[in-house]
C-alpha cells in the first residue's frame, strides 16, 4: 500500500502490522440462547481489507459442546439472531434488499428444513428484534424517514429539492447517524409469518429504543423521551406500547432509565438507570419496577458500587427466573457477569479472571456470554459447573495469524493519597530487558470508561511496531466507585463538586508516567510520547500545554479542544452542563478555563492531529481551532483530516482508513521517539 499523505511515496514500514493486527480480526458477538439452552447463535464479524468491508453472519452452537459451531446465514450483514418462542426458528437482521439502503428482516427455520422468510424491508434500519411470548408477533426498532427523504435525487444525496428543516429542540443529529429528529426510531410489530406489512406503534416525532414484550404478549416496554421537556432535563423513561391503546409512561420524567426486560410471568419490568438527570456520571444501577403498581424503580445493585453500563458492551438485564437476573458490571478494568436477585441482597459474581464480558443471554438454565481478554478477541462461553466451557476459537486463530501480546497490570498511589490507580504495561515485540524502548502512553476517552481486560488493538499495534504501551485508569473513568466517577466533575457543579476536566485526571496520569519511569528500566525517559482520542484527545492537548518538555511528541485525535465552542457545537450540545455544573451561556469564562486551548502558547513538542470530518461529537473545529493556533505560532503540527468518518473512525471506519490512520500514527511517533 502506498503511504497515506502521498501515493507516490514508498510503501509505510508499518503498512505489515496494520494490516496484520486489523485485518485478522474476526470474532463473536450478540450471543441469543435456544428457548430449551440446547443451542446459542451468535455474530461473527470480521474484517476484509480487500474489499474495505465488515462482514457478518449468524452462527450456532450447541451449548454442550458436543458439535463444532457453524455459521447459519450466508449473507453480507447479518447480525442480531433472536429465538421464537418454541425454538423453531431463529430471526435476524439484514440488508438483502434490491432497494438501496434497505433493512431487512428475516425468520429462518431451525428445528426442521424451509426456506428464509422475508417478513420486513424498511427504508432506515432493523434493530432490537424480538418474538412476542406467543409466537405470534415480532417487534423491533426502525427509523421513520421524513418525507423529505424522498424526493427527487434523495437516494444519490442531491438535496437540492428538499424542504427546509424546522429545528426546535436540541439534539437533532447523532454522530453516525447523522440527522435523526427528521428520522425518528420508533417502535414497529409485524407478524411472525410475514402475512401483513410492519405497523408503527409509535409515530410521531420521538426516538424510541429496545423492545421487551409483556408476558401475554399484548403490549411491548421500550425507553423514549416523549416529554416535552426532555432536551433540557435529559429524563428518559420506560413506556408500556400496547398493540392496541394508548402509551403510558412506567417512570416520571426525573432519571435517566433504559434497557427494559419484562419478567416472563406477571407485571414486573427490569431495567438499568440512576435516578437523577441533572448529573453526570453516576454508576448506573439495576431496578425492577412492577408497571401495574406504578411505584417506580426499586434499586437492586447498589451494594456494589460499580456500574452497569459497560465500556465492553452494556448486557440487558436477563431473567433467570421469577427471582434473579443476569446482567454484567465494570470492575477495575474488567467486566464480569453478574447475578443480581430481586430480593435486593446484592450481585452475585459468575465469572472470574481478567477478562471482559461483551455480551450475554440466557434461557433453558444456560448461561451463554461473549468475553474477550488482553491477548484475546472475543469467543463464546457457556457457564458450566466446573468453570466456563468456550465453545468457538477465534482467539486462537488470530494468535496464530496476528501474534498478539499480553500486558502486566500494577498499581500506582494517587499523588493526593486519595486511592490507587489501575495501570497496565505491554512490552514491545522480540522485548530485550537489557534494552531501553521508547514509550507510548494512552490516555482513554470518555472520561467515564475504562481500559482493561480486553483486546485493544491500538495497544497491539504500539506494542507491534516497537513501543512500550503504557495505559491506565485515572480518576473521572469508569469501573470503581461512584466518587471515583465524579471526581473531575466541575467545581461548581451544585450536586458533585470536583477538581473539573484538567484537575486530578492529569495529576493521575502524571503519577502513573512517573511511575513507570522509574518503576521498569527498560522505559527509555528521553523518548516519551502520548495519544489520546475524545476526551483522550483532551488530554493530550492538556499535557502538550502544561507538560511539553516531557514529550517528545503528543497525538491529539478526535479532541475536544475548546470546550466553550463544544458545548455550541457537539451533536450532544448542551449536555456538558451536567458534568461541568452551570451553563456556558451563564459562564462562559468557566468553560474557558477548562480548554487546554488556552496553553497553546506553551505547546514546545511536536504535535499530529487527526480528526474525522463527519464528526459530529467532538466536531472538525474543534481539530481546526488547534492547528490554526499552532501554525500562527511557528509550532511543529500536522494534520490529518480523514473524508467520510465519523468520531469511530478508530473502532469502526472503513478498514482501509483504520489502516492509515494506524500507519501514520505508528509512522510519526517513530520519526519523533526515534
């Protein structure tokens, strides 16, 4: 492949690990299990760098082991696999349509021979299928495009006929949707046998999302903001939808609920939420609530203070039985399983090690979950009485095609005496102890998440082209107590008053660059750099300005950099309040204060952004308002803008684009760290 920035240059010396590290992945997700627990499907996706594609299709496997697994589906974007009730037949999601950009919804027998069904095509997007308890239905979430959307030349993104938006809320675009209050998600039912084209439960202007039938199948629970005020009070509730009948609210407008399971038998609805809108982050919890009551959520999980809204992949609340559930929670770097009773005595661990579930299901007594490791992409497992019982081995054919490497977690004392921080080391490739190596430290984005026990294959490829790897958890993330959370939350915030973004977050990360220095000889002091994305991307600004003699280059990618122009410009404008206490329009000089922006005169170390230009999360200005000042300055800056992604270029852009973003992240801190 030629270099990314000219396609006369010779081919990047880092080109071999991109390739090897990103084009290899090939792994599970989205485990359903058999109504009986005989059977589980799953996702597998991997990646095709020929083609610049994802590809997808629908596995299964027995749960005991006992038949090798086997994919089911032999399309392009398969995905989402959904049980009937009696076991019978699998649904699924696709884009097998001839219309362009169609969704498609499919019911594929398996307990006996026939053909795939088409029971769905919708204009915008098939997700969160599911059978209604007799069988008789399936419910599921599509967009409903504005009429607008299909006028002439729509279709080949001419919008020179389109009617003009009237924008009167906030929160109009998403980033990797693109508009979404012209396209909202709504609630749709079709019947199973595809006898009756699909029928919208919820028109109207308001975003819906996850679909859980009723036990008598007569009605479905899904979240939504359908209050007038939900832009500015950020509430979102559960609402019962029935088949037939008017929509009732289950919650009253005042926190922050979502992810409903109705209970198999009777009125009970379980959920994961915190109960007040106005702050953030909070450790999200998990409740049930009986709909027939009308006494809102009664808290399940807060004996242990950790959330359950996971960096890896947040798990739906299962019903074991009438009196336990299965969800997953973060805990200092991994994501276990846990079960949480409904009698309120606390979650129950059901898996150890470090690791990091990305998913789970159950049903017929089986316990199936999708979990990954350092060394490791993701596999499916079976909770058996002896242990877990792995029933695919995409980890270990990517460790024979990829080689990837496995990390040392240590513990750093917070400089203020306040706790200890998680941090973990990965040693470069062919690792020579008598040899010093050039160090990259990471920096998450967020802030509330986490690194940890999970493949990262920006670690690999650091690792892969020579680097030590250096990450670690600083306060403000996720995975450990509430307080941790809130702990760079602004100081004037009126409910969790903090030091604010730039406070003990640097002085962690710090702490830990420190520590490691001094800690493992082979870390060459002379030769740091750093990268970070997002709120990642934040901080590297941040140490560029405050800390340019300890780096001899700093990544800024995808970074909020002026948090005042943010808090106007994001797709999620407007919510920053929450975390940084007043409003920018009231206090402007406090969002100032907060942008390390303001400390670009003092950036000394070279710098490279990168920055997507669909991003509408951290958008192109904020990358833009950086390079600008450092140019004016006569600062060493580069720039890269990448054409058609948006902020998950690292996670999800076009493999081919992941590929150069890799090259030349790997390519400049070489030239730099030497």
């Amino acid at each position: 492949m030629s270099g990314p920035s000219n396609p006369s240059t010779p081919p990047s010396p880092h080109a071999a690990i991109a390739e090897r590290i990103i084009g290899n992945i090939a792994q599970a997700s989205s485990p359903s299990v058999s109504p009986d627990g005989r059977h589980v499907a799953f996702v597998v996706a991997r990646v095709d760098m020929e083609h610049n594609k994802y590809f997808s299709q629908v596995w299964v496997a027995a749960t005991d082991g006992g038949t090798p697994p086997r994919p089911i589906t032999g399309g392009e974007n398969d995905g989402a696999p959904t049980w009937s009730p009696d076991g019978s037949c699998l649904a699924f999601t696709s884009r097998r349509s001839l219309k362009k950009g169609e969704a498609t919804l499919h019911v594929l027998p398996f307990a006996a021979t026939g053909e795939t069904r088409t029971v769905a095509s919708m204009k915008d997007g098939v997700g969160d299928a599911a059978f209604s308890p007799d069988g008789r239905w399936i419910g599921f979430i599509s967009r409903t495009p504005h009429e607008r959307y299909g006028v002439p030349g729509a279709e080949e993104g001419d919008t020179s006929w389109q009617s003009p938006r009237k924008i009167e809320r906030f929160f109009t675009q998403l980033n990797g949707e693109g508009w979404v209050y012209d396209r909202p998600a709504h609630v749709y039912v079709v019947p199973a046998d595809g006898t009756a084209a699909p029928r919208n439960l919820t028109p109207g202007e308001f975003q819906h999302g996850g679909v859980s039938w009723t036990a008598d199948s007569t009605a479905i629970v899904t979240s939504a903001q359908r209050h007038d005020t939900w832009d500015l009070d950020f509430a979102s509730d559960l609402y019962l939808v029935p088949l037939q009948g008017e929509i009732t609210p289950l919650t009253d407008h005042t926190g922050i609920t979502g992810s409903a399971s109705a209970a198999p038998s009777g009125s009970l609805v379980a959920l994961l939420g915190h109960p007040d809108s106005q702050t953030y982050p909070q450790n999200v919890h998990v409740a049930v609530l009986d709909r027939e009551a009308g006494d809102g959520p009664r808290w399940l999980s807060r004996a242990l203070d950790r959330t359950f809204e996971t960096t890896a992949g947040t798990v739906t609340p299962v019903w074991l039985d009438d009196a336990n559930l299965l969800t997953s929670a973060e805990d200092r770097g991994a994501t276990h399983l846990y079960r949480v009773p409904t009698d309120g005595s606390g979650p129950v661990r059901l898996t150890e090690g470090a690791i990091s579930v990305k998913g789970a299901h159950a049903a017929g007594g089986t316990v199936a979950y999708v979990a990954s490791s350092v060394d490791a992409v993701a596999d499916v497992f079976v909770l058996a009485a002896d242990g877990p019982r792995r029933l695919t081995s995409f980890a270990d054919t990517y460790r024979t095609t990829a080689s990837p490497l496995t990390w040392e977690r240590f513990a750093v004392p917070c400089t203020d005496g306040s706790g200890e921080l998680d941090a973990w080391i990965m040693r470069p490739a062919g690792f020579d102890p008598a040899v010093t190596y050039p160090v990259m430290l990471n920096v998450h984005g967020g802030p509330h998440t986490q690194y940890g026990e999970s493949f990262f294959d920006e670690a690999q490829m650091q690792a892969a082209a020579g680097f030590v790897v250096l990450m670690s958890n600083p306060r403000g993330g996720s995975g450990r107590e509430q307080q941790w959370g809130q702990a760079i939350m602004g100081p004037k915030h009126p409910a969790a008053p903090g030091s604010g973004w730039g406070g003990v977050d640097v002085d962690d990360v710090m702490a830990v660059l420190d520590s490691t220095l001094e800690r493992y000889p082979f870390c060459d002091r002379q030769r740091v750099g750093m990268i970070g994305g997002s709120y990642g991307g934040y901080m590297a600004t941040m140490l560029a300005g405050r800390f340019s003699d300890r780096f001899k280059g700093i990544c800024s990618e995808r970074a909020v950099n002026n948090v005042l122009t943010e808090e106007f410009n994001s797709d999620i404008a407007t919510v920053f309040r929450v975390e940084h206490g007043p409003r920018h329009i009231d206090d402007p000089a406090e969002y100032e204060r907060l942008s390390p922006i303001r400390h670009v005169r003092d950036i000394t170390c070279p710098m490279l952004i990168i920055h997507s230009e669909d991003d509408l999360r951290c958008p192109i200005n904020q990358a833009e308002e950086l390079f600008v000042a450092l140019r004016l300055l006569g600062k060493d800056v580069t720039f890269y803008r990448f054409p058609g992604e948006s902020h998950e270029l690292s996670r999800s852009g076009s493999p081919v684009h992941r590929r150069q973003r890799a090259e030349i992240i790997l390519d400049w801190f070489t030239t730099k760290l030497g």
